[in-house]
C-alpha cells in the first residue's frame, strides 16, 4: 500500500501500522520519515526502539527471535531493519514475506531500502511487502521543482521570498536537499516572519563558516589529501557535530556508486551523471574520482559510514571522529591504476 510522504504525518496520527517501507536514496527525506514515526511512536506508548543494519552473514533468525522475546521495559516496540545493498538475500527474501504475511507481536517494523532497481522491485518479498506494507517512497526533488520545494519549506515558517532568489537558493545548493533545508532553518533564525529580502538571503547563504562538510567531500573527490586533512581539521576544532558532517559524505558518494554501476553495465556514463544530477563543473571532478576509486572501494565506504553513524549515535564503541578522519583520508590518498 503506497503512502506519499506528505501524507505521513496525519496518517500516523491515526495509529502506526504493522510494517512500513522507506525506500529511496534522499537522505533529508529518510530522516523527516525516521522522525515522525518515531515521534508518533513515543507518543503513542512505544517506549523501546531497536535498529538493525543487514550486512554480510547477517542472521536472520534475530527478526523471529524479536518477535519471541518479550520486552521488559515496553509493551509496544519499534524496529527498524536497514537493508543498505536493497538485496536480503534468499534467506532474507524469505523472511521480509513472512514479516508481510504476518505481523510481530505489540511491534511496528520499519523497513529503510535504498532506491530500488528494477530486478528487486519486481521480487517476491518486495511485492508481498507492497501489498501488506505501507511504501513510502523517497523521492528526490529535480532542479526544476526546487524552487518551489524551497518556498513551501519557508512558507511552515511564516517566510517567502520572490522567484529570483528562490532560485538563487535552489543554484547555491546544486539539488542538496539537506543543504537546501539547513539554509532554509538558518533563514528562519536570523529572521522574522514575513518577506525576506534578495540582500538578506544572499548575505545569509554567503556567510559560511570557513570549513563545511561539503567542502571536505569535494577535496575527498579530488583526491588532495592535505586539504581533506585540513578541513577535517577545522570542523573538528569549529566543534562540527559528527553526524552532521556524515550526511554530505554520504549524499557525496551514494551517486558515484549509481554512476560506477551504470558505467560497469556499459552506459553513457555523462548520461548517467545528469540522472545522478551531476552538473556543470562537478561533472569534472566525478569523472576523476571514478578513475580513482573502485565501485568495491565506494560501497564499502557507504557501508563504513552506516558503522560510524552507529558509532556516533553510541550503538558501537568507537571514535565517530578518528574512523571518518581514516575513511576520508583512506579515499582521497587513493591513485588511480
């Protein structure tokens, strides 16, 4: 059962579901949907929250073992499975049916799935999912459509703004929901409700601290070392919150691997950068790290980030700092073949 973002909110105001399906590569998007079903969940009585990432060799016994196990601190219970490959397996396959055709006990199951292809979209476990599921999928917003995306965020904070710097904004952000929405935020902070001026908005987007995270997944692409360690330094020092510098990497990396991927299969590989809504002079820079790094190389650093977002968020003992400061100094010391 498809349900549109949008209407999220007071769908969950009715009761959660048994199951529901966030399937997409927008990571804003993903984690606006985390939010209010977690949210929703808090404030109907759930008080305990699970996260389970599939990797390799991962058991799949533990979904029925949940479903066995009774908690001792919460009635109702939420469990959120990341499947990041968006490929369970056989085994898997097997176990997200039977997780369809059968609900756990006093527990809502949220299912995270990257974008699909065509191949896992027409499984079985992703059709009886379909069927049984409520499916949101994630949908990324075009260059044409951001504008308009930008003014109704301002809009839920009492702004707006005319059409030339709307478009400003949507140029600035080159198709980066997170970045688009982190200055739509910073707007709302600086200034009160009602219009803002082209002058305001241009000062508030040009006025960046001196290190950004996006900063540092352009000297990652570029392969410069000594700037990657640099930036990663600043950020650290400006006290940048770890995550916050996770989210860019990733919304970085996870097009190369869709590009790599189209490029592996024998396609247009600039015609595929465009469907990656890579642009302009970015298109440069893309098409040097691909020379560089591996497609093996790229998946396992989205896999890396999922463990140091864990980390982060202290599901893993570790320093969430010190492992994103080895990964990215790891990739941009790479030298192509």
């Amino acid at each position: 059962m498809r349900l549109a973002q949008s209407q999220l909110e007071s769908h969950l105001k009715q009761g959660l579901q048994a199951v529901y399906v966030l399937a997409g590569d927008e990571p804003l998007a993903q984690r606006e949907c985390l939010d209010a079903i977690r949210s929703a969940a808090r404030t109907q009585g759930f008080d305990e929250r699970t996260s389970l990432t599939v990797e390799r060799n991962f058991n799949w016994q533990q979904i029925q073992n949940f479903g066995q196990s009774i908690s001792l601190f919460s009635s109702r219970r939420l469990l959120e499975l990341s499947i990041p490959s968006g490929k369970p397996g056989v085994e898997g396959g097997k176990a997200l049916q039977a997780l369809a055709a059968k609900a756990l006990p006093d527990t809502t199951v949220v299912i995270i799935l990257p974008a699909l292809e065509r191949e896992a979209k027409n499984s079985a476990w992703f059709t009886a999912l379909e069927a049984q599921a409520q499916t949101i999928t994630l949908n990324e917003v075009d260059a044409a459509n951001l504008p308009k995306w930008i003014a109704n965020r301002l809009s839920q904070q009492g702004q707006h703004t005319g059409t030339p710097t709307l478009e400003f904004l949507a140029h600035q952000v080159e198709g980066n929901l997170l970045a688009a929405n982190q200055e739509v935020q910073k707007l709302g902070l600086l200034y009160p409700q009602g219009e803002l001026s082209d002058a305001a908005v241009r000062e508030s987007v040009l006025n960046v601290s001196r290190y950004d995270a996006f900063q540092l997944g352009e000297a990652v692409l570029q392969g410069d070392t000594a700037r990657t360690v640099r930036i990663l330094q600043g950020l650290q020092d400006e006290g940048e919150n770890a995550v916050a510098v996770m989210n860019p990497l990733i919304w970085v990396l996870r097009p190369l691997v869709r590009i790599k991927q189209a490029e592996m299969r024998g396609e247009n590989i600039t015609n595929a950068m465009t469907s990656a809504r890579i642009y302009g002079d970015k298109q440069a820079l893309v098409k040097r790290a691909l020379a560089r790094l591996s497609l093996r190389q790229l998946e396992a650093a989205l896999q890396k980030l999922a463990d140091i977002d864990k980390t982060a968020k202290g599901v893993l003992l570790g320093d969430a700092w010190l492992e994103i400061s080895r990964l990215c100094f790891g990739l941009a010391r790479v030298r192509g073949r």
